[in-house]
C-alpha cells in the first residue's frame, strides 16, 4: 500500500476504527512521564506555595505540547520509518526539558527552553503530514511560546515568570488561530475547519491519555520506595506503604472502572465538528490538575512515609490532601465536560479531602492517609450504591 493510501484524512473516521496506540507512543509517554517526575522533585524539595506555583507553570506549558503529541500521532501515526525518527526527536528534546526542570528558574532557564523549541520544531515538522500548509496557524504561536521561556530564563524574578505566563497566553489562543486562520486565508468554512480538527480516533485518544494516566500514577509508587528509603522494615511501615498503596489504587478505580469507557462512548457519538473542542476541554484543561494532583501527591507520600507516626509540616499535610483533591477536581471537570453522570459525590469530596490535611498536622501522617483512603472509598461506595452510570442526554430521555 502506498504512502499516500495510508495516510490518515483529518475529518474522517473511515478506514480507522482499528487504531490503537502503539509501543513508541508509550514508549514517547514514559519519556515524557519523567518530566512530571523532576516536577515532583522540585515540589519535595521545596513544599511552598511559590514553588507549587513555578511547578504548575512548567507543567501547563510542558502538558500543552504533550496533548498537541497525542493529537498528532492520533492523525499521523508512526508507522514508517521517517516518522518514528522524528517522534524519537521530539522525545530526546523532551529529555532535554525534563532534565533541566530542576533548574528552569534559575540557571539552566535557557536550556529548558531550547529543548522545548525543539519539542515544537518536531511537532511542526510532523504535522504538516496531516495539515501541511495550515501547520504555520500551530508553528508560529507554539514557536513563539517556547521562544519566551527561552527568554525567561535569561531573567530573574517576576520578570521570568510574566514571560512564561505570556507563553501560556499563546499557546492557549492557539486554537483560536487554528479555527479561523485558514478561513480569513482561503476562504474555508468553519464548519468545515472544526471537522478537520476534530476529525480524532476516539478509541485510541481515549486509550493515550487512559495509559499516559496508567504511566503516571508508577509516579506514585516509586515514591514509595522514595520515602520509605533505608528505614528498617516495621509492621507500621508496611502499613503506611500499603495506605499509600490503597490511595493510588482508589484514584485509579475513581478514573478508570466508571469513566474511560464511557468517555469513548461520548466521544464516538460527538460530531467530528464538535469533537475537536470536546477533546480540548476533557483531556487538556481536565486532565491537568489530575496529573498534577499526582505529582502532588506523589510528593506527599515521599515527605510523609518516613514520619508516620509523627505531626506533618503543613507542606507535606497540603501535598497529600491538595493531591488528592486536584485529581478528584480534574475528574469532577473531566465528567462535566463529557457530561457524564454523577458528579455530585466526587464534588462534594473535594473539601473533605482537602480536611484531612488537618489530621496530619494534628495527629500524624498515618491519620491523614487512612483518612484520605476513607474517604475516597466511601465515596466510591456511595456512587456506586445510589448513583447508576449515565450521560447527561440519556437522563433526559429517561426522565
């Protein structure tokens, strides 16, 4: 089959049913996992609010070209050899990012951001395969962007970090170029540039993120290890392993035994001219405070473990409940978005996770996190006793 007979059209999902996602796209996602793992270096480092702050501009602005990766390789798949050479490019340039995280606000400012030029050098250069001219309406403002963390880290101060929230501004007006740039070029309809952008594989996006969700939470576990560090091996340590254990595996069945699934479903039955949007809002905007809800928490454990049995600092207290609770507001937004039936118990657990931290501050990190697993099992109880799974559409039919 040719090259040509193979290529995917943007607006069309005929022909792509069977996609899934492949070994280098998890491959590219470990790689790019690893930068939330320097991020949860620097948080454990340093549990203040103004690193939290630093910590999520890094991550938002490394997250936005993650997502544009997963867009990509949904359109262009790796299936030849020129393609997986390239991704491999934008994974070593990742590497670049992730290693100089630690040091983005200070001396190795510079380096981050030329790594992550190159991030969007690579994407651009691939997606021309699937948009070919139109890539400019994507280049020229991520270009821009990676362009003013380079310049922030010649900076210091505020300084430095108005030029990272500029370059948040211009990757988050990026779609807006996208919709309506080729229009005021060429004339092209709007509906027919939404179709084309939305014109997604719904089972393998939903698969991407659901395995880059899968790759981070291994973020959770290795902190484990971290934190118990060379402790001699009690029946309370393993107590407190196992806690943390639980607290991972209960964040994994409030996302996947309820909500991947039926986020295929929606997805599959949204218009292509609507998907592009639905995309954007569930697995841009959503999915971050859940994945840095886990790098916070991720942090926690690590501060945590080695003191069970002793008051927390109000830092590592906040990382456990304020993980937690990120990721629960990331899924409450995620089914909203998606329209997915209930939420209101997961909502209503946001503040008393957030509660628990009290715990840790006055009683010890053992309280906190047995606490913590109570309380997401006994919302996940709930949910399932008294609230059925349904989408927003099919309570209004049954009602």
């Amino acid at each position: 089959m040719t090259e040509h007979a193979t290529e995917s059209r943007p607006g069309a999902d005929t022909g792509r049913a069977a996609q899934r996602v492949s070994t280098l796209e998890l491959f590219f996602d470990l790689v790019f996992v690893f930068t939330l793992t320097q991020i949860t270096v620097l948080l454990a480092a340093d549990l203040s609010f103004a690193t939290a702050g630093r910590v999520a501009l890094i991550f938002v602005v490394l997250f936005w070209m993650y997502g544009a990766y997963a867009y990509l390789t949904n359109q262009v798949p790796p299936d030849r050899p020129s393609r997986r050479l390239l991704l491999m490019l934008g994974m070593a340039a990742f590497l670049v990012c992730a290693l100089a995280i630690p040091r983005a606000f200070d001396d190795g400012g510079v380096v981050f951001g030329l790594g992550f030029l190159g991030v969007v050098l690579v994407h651009s250069a691939l997606y021309t395969r699937s948009h070919g001219r139109d890539v400019v309406w994507y280049a020229v403002p991520n270009s821009l962007a990676a362009l003013s963390v380079t310049a922030a880290g010649l900076l210091d101060g505020p300084a430095a970090d108005g030029l990272w929230l500029l370059a948040i501004v211009l990757q988050f007006v990026t779609p807006f170029f996208a919709e309506h740039g080729p229009r005021r070029r060429d004339g092209r309809e709007a509906a027919h540039l939404r179709a084309q952008l939305g014109g997604l594989n719904p089972a393998h996006f939903v698969e991407r993120h659901g395995l880059l969700l899968i790759v981070a939470f291994g973020e959770s576990v290795i902190a484990i290890g971290i934190g118990i560090g060379d402790q001699p091996l009690t029946a309370g340590l393993f107590g407190g392993a196992f806690l943390s254990l639980a607290l991972a595996g209960a964040l994994w069945w409030t996302y996947f035994v309820r909500d991947e699934d039926r986020a295929e479903a929606v997805f599959t039955a949204t218009p292509p001219d609507r998907r592009w949007r639905l995309a954007m809002n569930a697995y841009y905007y959503a999915f971050l405070p859940m994945l840095l809800g886990i790098a916070a928490l991720a942090a926690g454990v690590k501060k945590s473990l080695g003191h069970l049995t002793e008051h927390l600092h109000t830092g590592p207290a906040l990382a456990l409940a304020g993980g937690v609770a990120l990721f629960l507001a990331g899924d409450v937004a995620f089914r909203t978005v998606l329209r997915l039936l209930p939420v209101s118990h997961r909502a209503a657990a946001v503040p008393v996770v957030l509660a628990t931290a009290l715990l840790g501050v006055h009683l010890s990190a053992a309280a906190e996190l047995l606490a913590l697993v109570a309380v997401l099992v006994a919302m996940l109880a709930a949910e399932a006793r008294w609230a059925p799974c349904t989408t927003a559409d099919t309570a209004a039919e049954g009602a």
